[in-house]
C-alpha cells in the first residue's frame, strides 16, 4: 500500500497542533432550536464540531451552524478544523469512498452562509489544503486524479506552476517569511521537502537523508530555521543548505510532536512504546522534562504546548492527566479521569485568544474551560457537546 494511503487509513493525527483528532466518538452532538445561525462566524468565536455537527459559542450559548443546502449536507464525520486569515471556518470529513482498496478520502468544506462543499474543478476529494498569509485558500487533491497544488483566487482554481511534478502532496505551509513549504511523496516512495521562491521549486533533498522514507512533521524555530520531526529518526534542522541533527542524535526516534518555547526552546515528545517522553534542546545537549510522578519518560505524551505567559503544559495519555511545568515542578490541573478506567483517553487542550486554557474532556467528553483554579463545562449542561468526546474545536481570527 502507498504511504499515503496507509496513513489515511489509519486517518493519524500530527501536528500539529497539532492539532488533530478524530471525531465521531462517544454521543452524537444534539441539533438544538435556538439563535438563528449566523451566515459568517464572528471574530475570535469558539467554533466546535463532533460527528456532522457543528456550532459557534455566541454570546453565551451554542449556535448550530447548518448546511447551506440540504443537498449540501456533509455526510461523513468532521475530522480537523482551521480558519482562514480572516476567521471564515474550514473543516475537513474523512469517509470512505466505497472502495475497500483506496481507503478512506477527504473531503473540504467552508462555512459561509452554511457549509458549502470545496472542490477544485469539480474535484471533491480534497486531501490537504492550508490559507496563505493573504487569506489565499491553496488545497491538493486525494485521489489522483487532480495533480499538483492549486489555489482560489477570484472564484476560480489555479495551478501552482510545476507542482503537479511534486507527486502526492502530503502537507502545506508558510514559513514565518512567507514562503510556500510543501512535503510530497514523490514517485519512488520517499518524501520530499520543497519550497516554492522565485516562481520556482527548490527541492530540499539530500541523498544521504535517513528520514526520507518518514512521515515528516514541519516546524520553524523562532528565528525561521526550518525544522521537521520525522517517525523514525529524531528531529532534523535545515540550515546553510544541509539537514542536520540538533544535539547531536534525537533522544527519540520516533517523534510525535515537535514545538519551539516562546525563548526559542526546541522540545519534542514521543508517545509509542519505543519513543517516550519529552525532551528538551538546552545549551546544546537533550534534557528530559519529567519525573517519577508527571510527565515521565516512560509516559507517552498526547501533547505539549505553551500558554500565551510561556507556562509549559502536557496532556499525558498514560495517566489522562493535564500538567504544568511551575516554578520548576509539574502541577497537575486536570484530574478528572478515573484511574480505574484502563480505556480512558486524555484531554486535548488549546488557549483562547485571551488565554484562558480550554481542553476537549478527554474520556469524560464536551468541552471545559480553566478559570480560577477550576474546570467549567462550556455551555454547562446544555452543551450539545455533554458527554461527546474527540470534539474538535477553535477560534475564529
């Protein structure tokens, strides 16, 4: 099976931010009556969806956010959430197409007076797709049948010159300078790393890469060095034209997540058997972050990130707990899972734009905010989200 059709099968989740989880676990979110629903979301609005559903918090209240038509209903469970530069929200579905050998497929919607469904040329099945730093909407297909990068401009789709020789585009991104960054399967089954300046393609390979044949996870440090976290061989940098380990060889091979503190601190973590814990690039030589009790190397971590004050905080999906890294020592903060329940899940979590910290449940499910010490259900007992867990969710721009 091609790399790419193994890792839509398993519909993984990277990134970051990271990023994604798959929905259409546990209850199914409840269409409630209520406000009628807004034709575009409001600036920096807490938009989430569970299974075929999804609803903007305003004002207090969940609102429904339907189809634009009823013949344009998506069909298949939501599966990852963004936003446009300007907070029109975008989500994708995964589904299979009907066909045991191809997988599952992605499809793209929009919401703008309802969810609308994307399609490049009639194209539908859209695998990857990302928003410029000019509010741009760039998107590849999944099924082979549209090659190459396009972009929405003015109600119609154009190709990025020469990337339809990219091969199967795995992901797209911007770095902090504005340069299009694409990784690709190309046609021998190895990933590619290629940047798009000039109006033409620098490939970013190396013969002698190890990691060639990985899944790649695409960072920058905070002074744009171009950094990528591979599924088998450590984190890797790009700088002065050579790729090159920081720290000399990775603590961990296979590398979950990948993240820079807002000091410039590079961490990474791992959550398989073989590639636990979390680490930290100090001074030049790897540290791990953890002890007996929190956060430990022999733990796997779901994720990791930094509240907007720079506090660092895990989700440790070995024991379902949220911790902080304060004054030195982990504190747990969410402990709401009972250590009974072997089949339990940790909770995801994000900040709000005014940085109250926001987790998606875990096992318990629905959608809780940090505030003064305690956890509050958002929406409270009227969630359409009580009890659904995997919700995904974010805020508009």
């Amino acid at each position: 099976m091609p790399k790419h059709g193994f890792h839509l099968a398993l519909a993984t989740a990277s990134t970051a931010v990271i990023a994604t989880l798959l929905s259409g676990c546990g209850s199914q979110a409840q269409q409630t009556t209520g406000p009628k629903p807004p034709a575009t979301v409001p600036k920096e609005t807490l938009t989430a969806a569970a299974n075929d559903s999804a609803y903007a918090y305003i004002s207090g209240q969940w609102v429904y956010l339907p189809p634009s038509t009823t013949n344009n209903v998506p069909s298949d469970p939501f599966h990852a959430l963004d936003f446009s530069t300007n907070g029109t929200p975008t989500a994708t579905t995964i589904g299979s197409d009907g066909n045991m050998f191809d997988g599952n497929q992605s499809s793209l919607w929009e919401y703008d007076k309802g969810w609308q469904s994307v399609s490049i040329n009639g194209d539908t099945s859209i695998g990857v797709h990302a928003w410029s730093p000019t509010n741009t909407l760039y998107a590849a297909a999944d099924d082979g049948q549209t090659l190459g990068i396009w972009y929405s401009s003015k109600g119609h789709w154009h190709l990025v010159q020469g990337s339809s020789s990219l091969g199967y585009i795995e992901s797209i991104q911007w770095s902090p300078a504005g340069v299009l960054t694409v990784t690709s399967e190309v046609s021998d089954g190895s990933t590619a790393v290629s940047q798009y300046t000039g109006g033409q393609w620098k490939h970013l390979d190396d013969a002698h890469m190890p990691f060639a044949a990985d899944t790649l996870q695409v960072s920058w440090s905070p002074k744009g060095v171009l950094t990528v976290a591979t599924s088998q061989h450590g984190v890797w940098q790009y700088t002065n034209g050579v790729w090159s380990q920081p720290g000399g060889k990775s603590p961990i091979d296979t590398v979950a997540q990948v993240g820079w503190s807002p000091q410039g601190e590079l961490v990474i973590s791992g959550n398989t058997s073989q590639s636990r814990g979390l680490f930290a690039l100090e001074n030049g030589t790897w540290t791990s972050l953890g002890s007996s009790t929190a956060a430990s190397p022999t733990h796997g971590i779901l994720e990791f990130g930094w509240s907007p004050s720079g506090t660092l905080t895990v989700s440790d999906s070995t024991t379902d707990k949220i911790y902080q890294l304060t004054s030195g020592k982990w504190v747990t903060i969410w402990d709401k899972t009972s250590p009974s329940d072997r089949d339990a899940s940790a909770p995801s979590f994000q900040w709000s734009p005014s940085g109250t910290l926001t987790c998606d449940g875990g096992d318990l499910g629905g959608l809780w905010q940090y505030q003064n010490g305690k956890w509050v259900q958002i929406g409270g007992d009227q969630s359409p989200f009580r009890n659904v867990t995997s919700v995904i969710y974010g805020w508009s721009k």
